[in-house]
C-alpha cells in the first residue's frame, strides 16, 4: 500500500513539476518579448552612468559583465557649524 501511495505522489509531483516549467516558459517567452531589446539597452547604459559603470557591447548581448570603474564622490562634505 505504501509503494502505491509513494507512486502515485511521484506520477502528480512529476507532472506538477512539468507543468511548472510549462508555465515558466510561457510567462517567461511574454514577459521577454515586452520591452524591446533597444529599450533594454538604453536602460542599461543610463544605469551604469548613473553609477560609473563601464558597460561593453558584449555585455549588452549578455556575454560579458560590468566592470567597475572608481567612483566619484557626489557627497558634499559636511561643514562644521
């Protein structure tokens, strides 16, 4: 009785676990091809300016990540009273 429950539980987790990459795969194919990669992109370089990071264009293709470069201090200093 026990191996018949235990293999009725593998068959519904089996296919809640197909179904789940199913879904995944749906959503995620939508979601991607919502904003345009040029958008992507812009939002990107606009980030990294923001923050004195250097992107490259392979990063922007995703093959290479950012690498940082020093940042400026844009805390004034505080004077005493």
């Amino acid at each position: 009785k026990i191996t018949e429950v235990m293999d009725t539980f593998e068959k519904q987790f089996e296919d809640l676990d197909l179904q789940a990459a199913y879904m995944d795969d749906a959503i995620g194919d939508s979601v991607a091809g919502a904003t345009p990669q040029s958008e992507v992109n812009k939002l990107m370089q606009q980030v990294a300016e923001e923050h004195n990071l250097e992107v490259t264009s392979e990063f922007l293709g995703g093959a290479v990540p950012l690498t940082s470069q020093p940042a400026a201090s844009h805390a004034k200093p505080v004077e005493d009273p």
